[in-house]
C-alpha cells in the first residue's frame, strides 16, 4: 500500500518514522526544501508529548528532551547582561508590558538560553517571517524601554545573523480533517500559537494515533475507514487546544 508524507519538518518526519518499518507500507516523503535546518524556538514535551514520542521511539524515554531551536546565545553573554540574580533557578522567566513580551530560559545543560520576544503585530504582512533591526524592536517595545530587561532583551534578539519576526498564525476550526483517502495532520490541521506549549505534543498524538491505524490496515479499501476515524478521534481535541492558546487566558 503505498502512501504519500506532504511536509519533511517535526510531524512529517514522525510520521514517516511511524510507518516505513511496516513491510506492507511504502512510504514516500515530498519536501519542497533542500535540506533540513534549525528553526523556529524551543519546542516543550509535557508528559503527553513524551509518551508519544516513547511510542514511536521506543528508546526516547532514555534520551534529553529533544529541542528545534535558533536564536540561541551563550549562557555567558546572557548572564552577563541580565545578571546571574536571573539564573540562579533553573526555570523560564518572562516580563510582560505594553504590546508585547520577552522570556527566556536555559537550555542544552546550561551552554545556551533561548530568549524570545513577542509584539503586537501593528503592520500585518502576508510574509510568514521578515528580517527586524533595532529600530523595529525600540518601535515595538517602545513603552517600556526604560524597563529593567527590555533594552537588554533587545540586545540578546538581536545578536545573530539574520534578526528576524516570524508571523504567529493559528486555525482550529477546519470542518473535517479527512476527505476520501486524503487527510491534513499537525500544524495544516490545527495551527496553534505557542502559548500552550502544545503544538508539537498535538502533531506528535497525530502520528500515534495515524500510525497505529495504518499498521492494522492492508488494503486500499480500509483506508477511508481508517482516517475517518481518525477525524474522530483527533479533530475534537486539537481544536480544543488550538482554541485555548488563542484564547486571551491562555
């Protein structure tokens, strides 16, 4: 039975990961990338995640969490900008203000800290990512400039290569995820802001559950039957989460 993966980033890649060992299926990958590359922040594995992972790898319960992350900087320089007073617990820190907010945290054992700022988007381009400079982000945070981090955060966002804001997009109330023998998963069915920590736990509950369905089925004829339950089963709850990260209590 033969089956085609649109997409070769976190979800594409676990999907072809949960089917290409059964002998009855075979699998093919369409990517319009060249290669793979960091990024994106941070992605968090809360324990719905991690069994999930558990399942289709059977040995990631032994490994660190896995991270896709860029704009990294060292711990050193960070520390050194926002005093060690910030880094004597290890936990996520974040400040809120007027039209937006930054956060950081350590990661990869303490050599690196994620730091992240969030606006409010004042100039909606149908771009999913624009290179920023200085300017860009005093304008954006321009109330709180004087604050204790906020010019300091600055800095940090903006010692790397290419600076750039990527466009935080969402979508949970698609009618169906399946037509026919077709069906959308991850972030092409419920594109979710990261305000949950959810988006890579939701695409990776996908494949579980697309995987355990594909592995029972050995005809063409049961594949219909197959994703309709799938649709079932997974559509009421990614949109139940994609919701609440677009919610403002989230």
């Amino acid at each position: 039975m033969r089956v085609a993966v649109t997409g070769g980033g976190l979800a594409g890649a676990a999907i072809i990961n949960a089917l290409f060992r059964e002998p009855h299926l075979d699998v093919h990958k369409f990517e319009s990338a060249s290669e793979f590359s960091e990024r994106g922040q941070a992605i968090g594995l809360a324990i719905n995640a991690q069994r999930a992972l558990a399942r289709l790898l059977p040995d990631a319960e032994d490994r660190p969490a896995g991270l896709e992350h860029v704009n990294l900087v060292s711990y050193d320089k960070v520390s050194s900008k926002l005093g060690k007073k910030l880094f004597e617990e290890d936990r996520q820190y974040g400040w809120i203000g007027e039209g937006g907010l930054f956060m950081h945290d350590v990661l990869n054992d303490g050599q690196m800290v994620q730091c992240v700022g969030t606006s409010i988007d004042r100039n909606p381009s149908s771009e999913r990512g624009r290179s920023i400079d200085r300017q860009y982000l005093e304008n954006a945070f321009s109330e709180w400039l004087n604050g204790p981090v906020a010019g300091d955060m600055i800095d940090l966002l903006l010692d790397q290569e290419n600076p750039a804001v990527f466009a935080q997009r969402e979508h949970h109330d698609a009618a169906y995820y399946v037509k026919d023998n077709i069906c959308i998963a991850c972030d092409a069915a419920h594109g979710m802001t990261p305000w949950q920590g959810s988006g890579a736990a939701m695409a990776l509950e996908d494949v579980v559950v697309l995987g355990a369905l594909f592995t029972q089925r050995h005809s063409r004829s049961q594949i219909a039957g197959a994703l309709r339950a799938y649709d079932a089963i997974r559509r009421p709850r990614t949109q139940q989460i994609a919701a609440l990260a677009g919610s403002p209590a989230a």
